[in-house]
C-alpha cells in the first residue's frame, strides 16, 4: 500500500509528517512526501490565513486526480478549526485536528471526525525521519501570545515543551545523519515555561552536538545576553536570527497586541549585533492591517529600512473569525497591495545590501539542489548561494564573488570533510 503524507503547513507540520512517514516506513508501507498517484492521502494541513485554508480544502481533489479511488485523512489546524469543511468532501474517510497526530499511525483505517481536547502537556510521540539535507527538531507546541490577527494559539492550544533530555536524545541522533537541525515549535521562545527553565538553558543542553544549529522564529523579548551567550558556545551555530516584526508603528503593535515597542525591537537587534556582528536578521512583515494609517505604514518603511534586514516575509492582512481583529474594519484591497509592494521592494534592496556586504568574504555552504544551472543551498547566514560545480548535500567554504537580485554568486575555496 501507497501513503503520501502531505504538508501544507509550517516547519511544525513538516516535522510531524516527517514522523509519520518515519513511522509508516517502519511499517511496511511505501510512502513519499510529495503530491503523487496513492492508495492513501494524509494531508496535514494550515489555518495561519483564510488561503492556507483554502488550500488545504483544495488540496483534497488534487489527490483525487491523481486516485479517484483513493482514501484521504486530513489533520492539522485547518481541520481543527472547522472539521466540517473537510469531512463533506468525497472520499475523505476521518478526519481529527492537531490532538493525537503523534499516534495517527495507528488509525488510519477509522472513520468519521474526532477532535481530541488540545492537550495541556506536550505530546512526545513524534520522531522525524531524515528526508533531505536539513532536519527539523521540535522542542515545544502551542501559543500563549494571542496576538489579535492569530488564529493558532485556537487552533494548537496552549504552550508546552518537550523535555531537555528528549530534545539532546533527537539532536544526538541526528547530527551524524543530517549537517544541519533546525529547531522549530510554534514559539519556541516559550521553551520551558512549563517546566521551571527556559531556551538559554536547552541551548546549554545540545552545546556538543557537531553539525549546525539554527533556531526557528523568536519572540523578541527572549533576546537576551544569557540566551546569546548560550548560542556563542555552541560548535556550530547559524547565526541567523528570525526577529517576528508584523509593523514598525508601536500604535499599530498594541493593537495586534505584540508585547515589545519598536525602541525595544531595536535594542535587541543592536544586542544580536554585538554578539554576532555578521548575523543575519530576518522578520515577517504584515501590510495593511486594518488600524494601519499611511502614516504608521510610512513609519513602518522607515523602521525596517533602520534594522537592515537581511531577508523579510511580506504579507497582506487577512482577518480570520475568532480573532480579535476581525472586528475591525478592513481596509482596502488595492491599498493592501500597494502597501505590500512597496514593503517587498524595500525588503529586496536591503536584501542585496547585505549579501553585497559579504563579497570577497568566505562563507560556509550547504548545498542541496541545481538550480538555473548552478549547485545551490543556504550559508549559515541563511543567504542563498550558487555555485558551478560541487555536490548536494555538501559543506563547502566558498568566497562570495557577486551579488545580483539578492543572491550571491560564489567559487569554492575547498570543501569540508564532513562533505
């Protein structure tokens, strides 16, 4: 029997897919993690915006093209937001949200809809097959934020964390398998809140592991010199810091009600910096959202233009029911658009600015595929790098040549042995 386990989600869903087709191999099934001709569809699906969800929903009959015979299970946030909007499709046989995914294995052959309490404490049964150059490690679950534009702390419930020593036991495992681990969860600044420690001291906890490190999105607010210092002992860490923004007008954070002013934001980036001068910080970015004046949006250009950043994920507004800011008037969708234009440009000029920074300076690849011709992967950095010849799945020092449309151009200096 034929299983494609499908993410339509994060790098959260990315790890629990990983899990189950870990686990479903183990089995015996034949599996594969891409949209092909099945007995058996598992769609992991996402609710972050009102086209996530459209696409999960979507996503049902792009499985029936491909089997119209076949079976589809369908888990995830989507789902557990509005089970219903799934469970009226053809040929989908059960469907549950995001309770007891770690166990779906098992209950593939049931039927119907089952939607579990979200738990209160983290649910270990999940370990990721190695299924391509980067590996994914997830240290914690849920959301405590309830920023008024966000569906997922409904949706994953509240936070918990893994334990130190099933996180190190996973990292162990892996760093002879994979070169590089991201470590990922819903927010994992939250680490161990639950358990009386906190991100500093797991980072304490995996500083033997010998492969690269990178860390998934942080709160601002967990910035601090004991985390840094923490990140600093580490053999190999990927100095790239993943800062969620959402606006540069402190009026305009109250209202999403993120807990930091951009004064705050600021200084943290300026700690970063003193710890990691050649890091990379990186952020999302939402346009248009319905208290936004022009003025605030101009103020937000100003501010993200300040920070530098290397690397920005740009979004338009989208109101999801259940939130608080859905109560507010939208604003209009040709402003929306134009506000998110205008940010993505002045996110590509400060992308190039920073890759430009780093020419004739050695940077230390990851390879992963050919792209346009060239061997392509991501630097510690998490700056994209092309280069002619070379290996997947390599670790090479390259000095980086050029810079074009953000991108930098590289020769290789000499590989490294793990390569």
């Amino acid at each position: 029997m034929k299983v494609v386990v499908y993410n339509l989600g994060c790098k959260v869903n990315k790890y629990e897919c990983d899990s189950l087709l870990k686990t479903l191999k183990e089995r015996g099934y034949e599996v594969s993690e891409d949209l092909v001709y099945a007995d058996l569809y598992v769609l992991n699906t996402c609710a972050v915006t009102n086209e996530a969800e459209r696409k999960s929903r979507q996503c049902v009959s792009r499985c029936l093209k491909l089997n119209p015979n076949a079976k589809v299970v369908v888990c995830g946030c989507a789902s557990q937001n509005n089970p219903q909007q799934f469970a009226t499709k053809d040929n989908v046989t059960y469907v549950i949200g995001n309770a007891q995914k770690g166990k779906l294995a098992d209950k593939l052959q049931e039927s119907g809809i089952l939607l579990d309490p979200l738990p209160r404490e983290y649910e270990d049964d999940f370990s990721a097959e190695v299924v391509r150059t980067r590996a994914y490690v997830k240290i914690q679950d849920g959301c405590d934020n309830y920023c008024s534009y966000c569906l997922i702390p409904y949706v994953r419930g509240r936070s918990r964390s893994r334990s130190i020593e099933s996180v190190v036991e996973e990292c162990k495992n892996l760093e002879s398998k994979s070169k590089e681990i991201t470590i990922t969860g819903i927010d994992i600044s939250s680490y161990g809140k639950n358990m009386d420690c906190d991100l500093a001291t797991l980072i304490d906890a995996l500083c033997d592991i010998d492969c690269r490190i990178r860390l998934g999105s942080l709160e601002v607010n967990v910035i601090d010199d004991k985390l840094l210092t923490a990140l600093k002992r580490l053999k190999k860490f990927c100095p790239q810091f993943h800062l969620s923004l959402q606006s540069g007008e402190d009026s305009v954070l109250k209202k999403m009600n993120r807990h930091y002013t951009t004064d705050e934001y600021f200084a943290k980036v300026q700690l970063i910096r003193k710890y990691f001068p050649d890091c990379a910080i990186t952020t999302d970015l939402i346009c248009g959202f319905p208290t936004e004046s022009d003025e605030n949006f101009e103020s937000t250009l100003k501010f993200i233009d300040k920070v530098g950043f290397a690397q920005m994920h740009v979004f338009g507004y989208s109101p999801r029911a259940g939130t608080v800011a859905v109560r507010y008037k939208l604003l209009p969708q040709d402003v929306v658009k134009d506000r998110v234009n205008r940010a993505i440009k002045v996110a590509e000029q400060n992308r190039q600015k920073y890759v430009e920074s780093f020419v004739g300076k050695t940077l230390q690849l990851l390879t992963e595929d050919t792209e346009q011709g060239y061997m392509c992967g991501y630097s510690a950095q998490y700056i994209k790098c092309y280069i002619e010849g070379g290996k997947s799945d390599c670790l090479y020092d390259v000095e980086v040549v050029k810079a074009i449309d953000g991108i930098a151009y590289c020769k290789i200096n000499n590989m490294d042995k793990m390569g």
